[in-house]
C-alpha cells in the first residue's frame, strides 16, 4: 500500500526507467533498502490492444512491493481503461502518468512532456485515471517545455486535477539532459501547491540528495541514473538523511561486495529471461557497475561479451 500522503518523509525512491527499471533491477534495489519503485513506463494504447509484450513489462514480484507503475498515453478514456487493465492483472500499489517523456515518438502524439503544452488535456487524463483508480495517482514531468518557470502553472494545473503526488525533473523537454538540474525552480514550485513533490535530476550521491532537499523543501528524492550501477545508493541516503550526516567512507562498496551484488542481479535478469543468452541484455548493467571501477579496465572488454551466467561467473571468480 502506498499513501503519498502519510508515507514518512523525506521519500526516497528509484525512478523510472526504461529498459531499465524492470523487475530484476527493482528486486535488487529493494533488497538494497530501496523503500519505494517507480517501473518503467508502458503504453496506455499497447495495454488495451492487450499487446503480450507490454503486459509482460507489468508483472513483478511482491518482493518489488509498493511498486509504482507508470504508464504513458494522451487519450483520457484508453489511459483509464488501461489502468483498471493493470490493476486488475496485476494490482500495483499506485500510478504514475508520464507527463515529461522527451522523445521524439512519445511527444510526437501529445504523450509525455507534450501535455506541458496541453493543461486541458493534462487534467482530463489526471481526472479519468484517478476515476479508474482507488490507488495513488501521481505524475512525473519536467519545469517546462522550453521555459523552467512553467512548471509554477503547471503543477497548479496538476493539483486541481486531483493528483496524490507530483515528481519533477528539474529540466525543460529543450533541454534534455543538458546543464544542471535547477533545484531552485522545484523549491518555487513546491512553495505553490499542496500536493508532496519528489525532487528529481541529477542526485548522484547522499550528499546530493540532502542539498536538494535543503533547498526545496521537498517531500521526497527521485533517483535514476545515480542508481544504475549503483543500487545501494538508497541505502546510503537513508543512513545519511536519517543521521543528517554523510555517509561513512568506510562503508563503501568493496570490489568483492561488488561482485557478489553484480551476480545476484543477473541471476533475477537471467530468471525473467526468455532468452538463450539471457546476459546479452544485461551487458548495459555492467557497463554501468564497472564505469570508472579502478581495476576494471582488465575486465571490462569480457564483460562486454558475456551471454550467460556462467560466463559472468568465470569473469567475476578472482574478485570475489
Ligand atoms: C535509461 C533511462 C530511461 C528512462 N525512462 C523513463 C521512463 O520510462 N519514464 C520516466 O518518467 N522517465 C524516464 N527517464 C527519466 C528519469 O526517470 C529521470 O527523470 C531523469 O533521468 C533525471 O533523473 P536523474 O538525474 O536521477 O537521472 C529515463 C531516464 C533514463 C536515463
């Protein structure tokens, strides 16, 4: 169960993303003490078609639980049909709505961050989906289209329409992941509405997450790309806000702690594969466990290739 409401604060959860965030990834977050998953995002219209693939990319495990799942779509009835679709196979704790996807084939039909542009739109799916519902219903955008300020408008737009809880990358859709996340912008936002909001953009470390709460007095943090590669990072922000101190240098990851964690999560990838090299599609996560590991050079260009588990193992054997 997820109360955006009563949940204890400050929140501090893993973001959605996609080809990412699936059910391995999210059970090793949790396991690492990640309090709270937002999943990846799905098509509203690929859940009515009733596409297997799409269904497939809700499942998860209760070890995943409270789970968030997002789901992307501009027409109000098929997002709040695909929601009673969801909640009914596969009974999520809450729903988030993509309101800040900047790729070309998602705002191309008014999904994602094009319904910055579209406040009408925006609060008539925020409306149907909560109407679906008797779950949470959050969304997840951006400070604007092309202008920062525009999210001061827009989450206004959004806490009319009903929403349980706001998250908001602190970059404008023209900007995509260039300059700095601007923090300041989601404290003025948060200082008009009501609704909690979750800080999001570039929170890479506990020390990070501190200062972006200390400047916007915001609910909770939002952690992507600081958690690929890198899923104990919860856990050190929990020690760290907790303790109001940063985290304990000694506490860092070890290259053996490394290794076993590395495992462990391909094992879950490996589970959910269908396929027969079922690591192919796990070399990205490496990619991310070993960017910048002193001693990894060795290493690295194997990890690039391995297809099995197996093949892991024997790579990681003198590591552990
Ligand atoms: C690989 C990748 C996939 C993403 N997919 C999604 C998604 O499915 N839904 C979404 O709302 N945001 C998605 N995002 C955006 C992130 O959730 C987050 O807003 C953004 O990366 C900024 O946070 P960060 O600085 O912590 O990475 C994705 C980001 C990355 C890097």
């Amino acid at each position: 169960m997820i109360n955006w409401a009563t949940e204890k604060r400050p929140i501090v959860a893993l973001a959605p993303m996609a080809d990412m965030t699936d059910s391995a990834f999210c059970r090793i977050a949790k396991r690492l003490g990640c309090r709270i998953v937002f999943r990846e995002m799905i098509s509203a219209e690929a859940v009515v078609r009733k596409n297997d693939k799409t269904l497939a990319m809700a499942a998860f495990h209760d070890e995943e639980r409270p789970i968030v799942q997002q789901l992307f779509g501009s027409d109000p009835a098929i997002m709040a049909e695909a929601t009673q679709i969801i909640a009914e196979q596969f009974n999520p704790d809450a729903f988030d709505i993509n309101m800040g996807c900047p790729a070309h084939k998602i705002t191309g039909s008014f999904n994602g961050a094009a319904l910055m542009r579209e406040p009408k739109l925006t609060s008539k799916i925020i409306k149907a989906v909560k109407a679906a519902t008797s779950k949470p219903v959050s969304v997840k955008t951006r400070l604007g289209w092309s202008r920062s300020d525009e999210i001061l408008e827009f989450a206004r737009v959004i806490e009319a329409a009903g929403a349980d809880l706001l998250s908001i990358h602190g970059r404008t859709k023209e900007q995509g992941y260039a300059g700095q996340a601007n923090w300041e912008m989601i404290g003025r936002a948060k200082q008009l509405v009501t609704l909690p909001i979750l800080v999001n953009g570039d929170i890479f470390s506990a020390e990070a997450a501190t200062e972006a709460l200390d400047i916007t007095a915001g609910d909770g943090v939002l952690i992507a790309r600081g958690a690929l590669g890198n899923p104990w990072i919860f856990a050190e922000i929990e020690t760290a806000l907790s303790n109001k101190t940063g985290p304990d240098p000694k506490n860092k990851i070890d290259s053996a702690t490394r290794s076993k964690i590395v495992l462990e999560h391909a094992r879950l990838h490996a589970d959910l594969s269908k396929n027969e090299r079922p690591l192919v599609t796990f070399r990205k996560h490496l990619a991310w466990y070993y960017r910048g590991q002193p001693g990894a050079k060795a290493i690295r260009q194997n990890l690039m290739q391995v297809e099995t588990v197996s093949d892991l193992e024997e790579i990681l054997k003198n590591t552990i």
